[in-house]
C-alpha cells in the first residue's frame, strides 16, 4: 500500500495503483500504530495511510 501511495505523491499518476494489488485501501487503516512499532525502517505508517487516502479523496 506504500508503494502505491508513493506511485500516487511522486508520480501524480493515478493509472499505476490499478496496477496494485490490494484488497483494501490506505481508508481501512484504523490507525492504531502496531505495524509502525514493527517497521524496521520506523515508517509512520498510520500517517503515510491517512495522507494517502486523502490524496485519494476518501480520508477521514
């Protein structure tokens, strides 16, 4: 799902996230910040997620 949220900031092509292969959108996060305390990279996530399905148009 961050590959496609990349895709979509970088980019600014929306015809590359068809191309992905997710079952649920940035919008399912609920944001409870488990997967940042075990990402290696320290990745914000639960951020990334809601800046995403805002730039999708479907953010809370």
């Amino acid at each position: 799902m961050i590959q496609g949220y990349n895709e979509r900031r970088i980019s600014g092509e929306t015809w590359r996230l068809a191309s992905l292969d997710n079952t649920a959108g940035p919008e399912t996060c609920i944001q409870c910040g488990a997967c940042r305390k075990r990402c290696p990279q320290k990745i914000d996530i639960p951020g990334t997620m809601r800046a995403f399905a805002s730039l999708l148009g479907n953010g809370r």
